[in-house]
C-alpha cells in the first residue's frame, strides 16, 4: 500500500504563529489561559494545558495572568473589557482574520447590509459580528443566501476558511439584490491551498484520511472537497481512529490534515498506517519532502517552532526588488496600507504613490483597491516599504519603449513647461522641445498646458542619465495634418462660395484668414463699401466672419477674400430707405462751381445744384453753403440706373415759407372767426 501525504496539509501559518506565542507564554513564568481552546484540536489544548496554559470561556473566568486571544479573534468589545479589567492580552489574531475584521467595520461604518458567508457559532465568526456591530447577517450557504431580501448596499465577506468557490457562488446570487454591492474575498490563501492539494491528490488515490479535529471547520471543507472528487474519503482525529478493515482492496492512501492538526498527530497517523502494510511515502514536492523528514525524525511535538515559523509558506513574504500585488486595507492623506500577503503589512508612502502632484492618497485610491507594488525595503519594525509609483512607471516605460520601437503615437496631457519646451504626461513625464510643439514658432508655451494630444516619441533612452530620458515631438503630426487639410480644402473650394473663416493675423494692407486649413487674404479695399482707415477698425484676432471667395489662384495657392461681397452697398441702403420728395439731414462734403454735393449716407452723396441752393440767383455755391455744413434736402430724383440723387435746398426752403404763410393765415382766419370781445364792445363808462 501506497501513502502519499498532500502537499499542504496540518498547520497554518496563522495557526503556527499563534502556537508560537503560546508556546513563548508557558515558558514566561506568568499565568496565561487562552479565550476558547488555542485551535479546534484537543491534542493541542492538552499539550498547553499540560504546561500551565488554561483555556476558559470568558474574561470572568481569569482569576489570575493574562489572556491569548487565538487566531480566530474576538470581538472589540472582548478586547475593551480586557482593558478595563486591567488584563494582560496576548494577541494571536491570524493578520488574515484580522483584515476580514476590519473590512466589517468598514462596510459597518459606511452603512452596507453585511453578509458573512460561515458558520453561526465559529469563533471567527463570532468576532467578525462584533466588528460590525452585530449587524451582518450569516448566511452558511448557497440556499441561505437566496432568501435574502433585497437591500440597496450590500457588502460580502467569507470566513476565512470557507471554500472559495462556493463563496463565489453566494457573491453571484446575491449581486442582483442590492444597487451597490462591495465583494470581499477574504477567504484564506492556506485553506485554498490546502483544500486544492487535497483535491488533486483525491483524484490520484483509492482513498483519502482527512485528519482533524471534528470542531475544525477548515477540515471539514477538506472533507467535502475530498468526497466531491468521488473519492472514498475518511475523516480521522487521530492515530486511534483508523481501523485496518478500512484499508483492504486499497493499494494508495491520500493523507491530508487540517490547518489545526500538529505534525505530531500526522506522524502518529503515518507510524500507524506503516504498522498495517510497510508503505512507501510518495515525495510529491520540496516542501513535503521537509515536512516527512521532520515527522520521521520521531521529534516530540514541540519540536522547533523557530524553524516551522520560518517556514510560512502560505503567507511568503516578498522580497526587496520583488513587485507583488497587494489589496488597499487603508488609506490616509500620507500613506496606503497594503496586504502584500506576507506577515507584515506593506507601507506606500504617498511620495511613492504617483509621479504627479497629489495632495492625498485618498484622491488615488481606496480600500479593496488591487495594486501592483515594488518592495523596496524592511523596516526595522517589519513594515515593508513599498512604491507603486515605480512600478507604474516600469509599467510605462516598457510600453512606451515598445511604441517606440514600432513607431507608435502615444497619447499625452501637456503638465508644464521649462526652459525651451513643455512637459509631457505620457505615463512618465516626458520632453516636448519647443521646436516640435507645432509647424512653426510658438509664442506662447504656457497656451499649451492642460491639453492633450498625440506625440511621436523622437528618442527614448531609459538608460540616460541627464536630461529626459523620452523627447516627444508633434511637428510632423501637425504638418501631416495641414497638408491633409490643404488637400481637402483645394478640393472643395469654389470662387463665389461663401465660407466661413477666422481671423489670424491682421497687417496694415488687410486681415489673413483662416479657412479651415489653408488662409486667404480678404484685402482693405475687399472689407468694406465704404473707405477703411485700417483693417483693425473693424476686425481684429479670432473673430469668425463670413468671406466671399472672391478669387482663387491654385497654381500660387493663392485666395483673395471679400467681406464687402456679402455687405448690402450704401446705394442699396438709400433706394430701400429714401423716396423722391422726402426731407432729409445730410452734410455738404464738396462744393463745385455748378454746386454741392451733399452725403446723405455714409458713401452716398447726392448733388444741389446751383440752381437749387436758394430761391434767388447764386453767383458761387461758397456764397450759400460751406463744406461740412449741415443742411436739410429735399429728394429731387433718385436715378438707379445712374446711381444719382438730384437734392434742392431751395425747396425746402420754399416748403418751409409756405408753411409759415399757411400757418399765419389759419391763424388769422381764426381770429376773423373768433373776434376778441372787448374790441367790439362799448366802454362801460360811455353809459
Ligand atoms: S487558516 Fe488562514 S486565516 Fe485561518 S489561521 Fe490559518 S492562515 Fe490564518
């Protein structure tokens, strides 16, 4: 008969370092008792007890010494009662319980529902409802979780020595029942290993002998898993339970052990089993290999708990120069706390968060978030000093190297300038020199910052010492993509368009404007239907206007713009808004010897003649009228075809005497009709 022992099986880490402390504690000469038996083996509680340790159910119950709290955890309120009664503590909490533990507080304190997939009366489970105020609701199955109402904010966590995939499962279901849902996996990476080699190790073998403590909960998954794979499993405590029937007709034995089950109690199991057949132990690995050469070395149990200390497989922690992924466990303004999965949590102080500017670790990340970080140092205090800065900056230069290589445009947000060029965020900062900014010079560098765009990367050299290691550049982007423009600006442009345009530039002969990829010049004279002193009297830098394409050149590449096209000429403004006999306002602006001419609208002038400056005769116009005087005309004739005005000023003044006589004599035939009374009337004293 064949026994092959699985990979991973007895003791934890978590376990381990909690056998340690209270291994350390029996040999410190004070009194201690655990809360509840250290694990879930008697054998284990038997050893302790053997050497002073007690083990009692509550905190009344200590007469004397101190407490050991068990990997498992307690409650907060366990370790303020503790406080209060001035009773030492011991703490063995598993840092992975510990975590779970304050995930529930967290989701407490931010008001989720909670649900905690894991038994009702498992210690850890026990504790973790203290963590978030007894509020969680245990669900210890699929079928459990499927009765749970929907709630609006939902957070799950697992015991951790759950099975994984069931947890998964759970998480699935419930998923649909709330708006917000926080998923934890916080099941324990040693009972997935433990629970994984026992199953492969069930599929090799006729039967499986799943050591453990009937209380253990993580050997019960073992169990469960073993049977699934169809195996005929058997779930012993100890030596003393296995019978010899069990074995006949199987030729290979798969033995596996909880993570509460000593290595002495494995080897008992072993020694046993050799007594029925002589058996070969099958090495599957290393670290069963070392774990078969200490149980055959007949140690006693309290064999060298330093050495199995260095030996924490499950939780390996990482090494410097190591990256490893990590989960947020906490955040503050200075610094991320990170479970790196080792027995110390890893530091990032925010200097090493990111490259940027930033002012708090909490605008980056937040608790559950998944980082991948550089290890860079121990502490004195086993903390682990991490950077996820250098690690993302790798990450971009790896890339960036490789787009460099195959001549990729990369995406970048201009963050600065320095002397002679820009800054360049492209997961790194890089070097944009001012002469690749654009086409041609730049006037103004700061313009740029906060904009993004694409970039060739003209040199890269990781390796550089001084200056930038990554110089950008977008000149021939930004020429490529003028020429584009050009092209199809010559395909669809037409003379006699109106088109759209912005101005550029303004000089002293007219305004530059651009067109969309390609610039016209609309010309003084083209701007207006009336005399333009400057064109930056009516135009200036940026404005949108409408242009007539006046006249095109494809040959020079070449395009003459007319704003005055699109404008209504004064001519137009005077037949729309003036008829012949109306009085108007103008300004005499030239006087000829056959008589003045008088503008009426800017750009329109029309003629007096000398005729009709006054109603006698004129020798000189200069003897009735003076330039810039103003007059009032009436509106002789209006000639389109000609585009004459005939004006008199005589008329106007003849119509403003008529109107005086007229006015007088109504006057007067009102008096006729009204006569004063007193004038008709005798005098009283004549009586
Ligand atoms: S099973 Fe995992 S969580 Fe539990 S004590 Fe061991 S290492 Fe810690």
């Amino acid at each position: 008969m064949q026994f092959i022992l699985a990979k991973r099986a007895g003791f934890c880490s978590g376990v381990k370092k909690a056998f340690q402390i209270t291994e350390d504690a029996s040999q410190s000469g004070s009194r201690w008792s655990t809360l509840g038996p250290l694990v879930h083996n008697h054998d284990v509680v038997r050893y302790f007890q053997a050497r002073g340790i007690a083990t009692v159910e509550s905190l009344p119950d200590i007469a004397e010494g101190g407490v050991i709290i068990r990997s498992h955890g307690v409650t907060p309120a366990i370790l303020v009662e503790a406080k209060e009664k001035d009773i030492p503590v011991l703490d063995a909490t598993c840092p992975l319980v510990k975590r779970v533990q304050e995930l529930a507080e967290l989701l407490s304190n931010e008001g989720y529902d909670i649900i905690i997939f894991g038994d009702r009366k498992h210690p850890e489970v026990r504790g973790l409802l203290g963590w978030c105020a007894e509020k969680a609701t245990v669900v210890a199955n699929l079928e459990e979780a499927c009765s749970y109402p929907n709630v609006k904010r939902l957070g799950i966590i697992s015991q951790t020595t759950k099975d994984e995939q069931e947890f998964f499962r759970i998480a699935a279901h419930l998923l649909p029942k709330a708006q917000e849902v926080r998923v934890f996996n916080t099941t324990c990476a040693a009972t997935r290993q433990r629970q994984e080699a026992a199953r492969e190790l069930s599929r090799e073998v006729d039967l499986m002998l799943v050591i453990g403590d009937r209380n253990s909960s993580n050997t019960k998954t073992l169990v469960q898993e073993c049977q699934q794979t169809g195996v005929r499993t058997l779930w012993i405590q100890s030596a003393a339970d296995i019978e010899a029937q069990e074995f006949s007709e199987v030729s290979k034995v798969g033995i596996t052990a909880g993570a509460s089950t000593p290595d002495w109690i494995i080897k008992e199991v072993l020694n046993k089993m050799a007594e029925f057949e002589v058996g070969a132990l099958q090495e599957q690995n290393q670290v069963n290999q070392e774990q078969e050469n200490q149980l055959l070395e007949n140690n006693a149990p309290e064999e060298n708990f330093a050495r199995m200390e260095a030996e924490m497989a499950d939780l390996a922690s990482p090494n410097r120069g190591d990256i490893v992924k990590g989960i947020v466990i906490q955040v503050t303004d200075d610094e991320v706390m990170v479970d790196v999965g080792g027995k110390s949590e890893g530091i990032i102080p925010l200097r090493e968060m990111s490259f940027k500017d930033v002012h708090s670790a909490k605008d980056l990340v937040e608790i559950g978030d998944e980082l991948e970080v550089l290890v860079l140092k121990w502490d004195d205090d086993g903390t682990i000093l991490l950077s996820k800065k250098k690690v993302d900056s790798k990450r971009a230069m790896d890339k960036l190297e490789e787009d460099f290589k195959e001549g990729r445009l990369v995406d970048g947000t201009i963050v600065g300038s320095v002397k002679g060029g820009l800054l360049v965020d492209v997961g790194v900062v890089a070097f944009l020199p001012a002469s690749h900014v654009e086409d041609g010079y730049v006037k103004d560098l700061d313009e740029y910052i906060g904009k993004n765009f694409k970039f060739n990367i003209i040199e890269f050299n990781r390796h550089k010492k001084r200056g930038s290691q990554i110089v950008l550049s977008r000149k021939q982007l930004v020429e490529g993509e003028r020429t584009k423009q050009k092209e199809e600006f010559w395909a669809k442009i037409e003379e006699g368009q109106t088109v759209k345009g912005r101005v550029k530039r303004i000089v002293d002969y007219g305004a530059f404007i651009d067109l969309g990829g390609f610039e016209g010049l609309l010309h003084v004279s083209e701007m207006d239907h009336v005399r333009v002193s400057h064109p930056s009297a009516i135009l200036k830098e940026g404005d949108e206007i409408d242009v007539y394409i006046l006249a095109l050149d494809r040959d020079k590449q070449r395009v003459s713009l007319s704003r005055k096209k699109l404008l209504k000429s004064p001519w137009e403004i005077v037949v729309e808004k003036y008829k012949e006999g109306d009085i108007i306002d103008g300004k005499v602006v030239r006087i000829a010897p056959f008589g003045a001419f008088v503008e009426i609208e800017p750009g329109v002038d029309g003629l007096v003649h000398i005729s009709q400056l006054a109603n006698r005769r004129v020798e000189k116009p200069q003897d009735v009228v003076s330039v810039n005087q103003p007059v009032k005309v009436k509106i002789l004739s209006i000639d389109t075809q000609e585009k004459r005005i005939g004006l008199s000023i005589k008329e106007v003044v003849a119509e403003a005497e008529q109107d005086e006589v007229q006015e007088f004599l109504e006057k007067q035939d009102q008096e006729v009709l009204e006569p004063d009374s007193k004038a008709i009337l005798p005098q009283t004293e004549d009586f």
